[in-house]
C-alpha cells in the first residue's frame, strides 16, 4: 500500500517537516537520530539540514528512493534503511533520539517497537512523537479508519514508561501536510526523555 501511495511524482505528505518537530526539535541532543516509519523523507531531510545525524527507516523503498532524491535536493545525507519495524533491531543504548511522526501501526506491533525503541535510547536521550489519537477516525483528514493503528495518551504512557515525559498533550489541531493529512485533526504529541 505505501509503495503505491508513493509512487507519484508529488510527495503524498508533503516536503517540509511536520509543525511539531520543526517547533521543537531542539530538544533532541545532537546526534544520532532514528525517524521511524519515515517515508519520503521530509522529517529526516530536516532534521540533516539542522545538523543530525539521521537514520529514516521505512517498509516502503518507493518512499525511500524519494527520501534520498529530497536529500540530494538539500544537499544534506541521511541513511536510508528498508526494513519492517515490527522486526528492526534498535541495538542498545545507540541513538540520542527517537521522532516517531504519524507511524501508524497496529497497537501490539507498535507497543512492541517503542519498547525497544527506549532500549535502543542513550541516557539522556529523547522520544518526540506527533500521532493520530483514536478520536481521528471522526475527522477524516488522515490516518485511515482503523482505531488501532491511533495512540492514546495513556497507550503511550504505557508504552514509553521507562522515560519521564517533559511534554505530553493531547489536542485538536489544524495539520497541512501533502494530500493526506490535511484539516482539523485529534493528534497526541508527546517528548519524553529517558
């Protein structure tokens, strides 16, 4: 599905980074950055040109592929990984943050992934995420139907429990981003640290 909801010459979300990172992506440490579920690019092309360094991992390689011709565009490198994230192995205590924008996966599957994610986390390293709480499938301005792949304030006190939390809000809030995520919409926004 992502391949294909890709394969387009416009970027499906856009070329510039999402509101919430762009606004507070100074409180991730410099270096090693993990973007999970990252698609064409767009976060991880931005946080390159603020001087991290950036590891986008996606299923999708169309989505890869448009990532590395964005950051060929901003003359900036970013490491491009193709992989399921239910199976990728974080390492531990590798990355100083973890940005986990819109990364619509299934509940156990992304209990799962963030677990390992915070082990994957250096002390003193930072978790953001921007997602869709399950009150989106009201909205339709993105995310999809399913109530499962949303994150719940609670859901991710659950699954990032080893990390205090500086930030964490839920809101409704108007998204522009690309085709896909455009309109009023019912996000989670959390920054926590470990």
């Amino acid at each position: 599905m992502w391949d294909e909801r890709y394969n387009t010459q416009q970027y499906a979300y856009g070329k510039q980074p999402n509101d919430f990172l762009a606004e507070h992506y100074k409180q991730l440490p410099k270096g090693n950055v993990i973007s999970l579920a990252e698609g064409e690019g767009r976060n991880a092309v931005f946080l390159a040109k603020m001087g991290y360094s950036v590891t986008a991992v996606d299923g999708s390689k169309v989505g890869l592929e448009k990532a590395a011709k964005l950051a060929k565009e901003h003359s900036v490198n970013i490491e491009l990984v193709h992989a399921d994230l239910a199976k990728f192995d974080f390492e531990k205590e590798k990355w100083d943050a973890v940005v986990s924008i819109y990364c619509p996966l299934p509940s156990a599957v992304r209990s799962a992934v963030y677990k390992r994610a915070v082990k994957g986390l250096k002390l003193g390293g930072v978790f953001l995420l921007e997602a869709y709480t399950p009150e989106q499938v009201n909205y339709n301005t993105g995310g999809g139907p399913s109530v499962d792949t949303k994150t719940s304030k609670s859901d991710l006190q659950d699954d990032l429990a080893e990390l205090s939390f500086v930030h964490l809000e839920e809101l409704k809030r108007e998204v522009f981003e690309g085709t896909y995520h455009t309109g009023l919409a019912s996000v989670l926004q959390a920054i926590a640290k470990k």
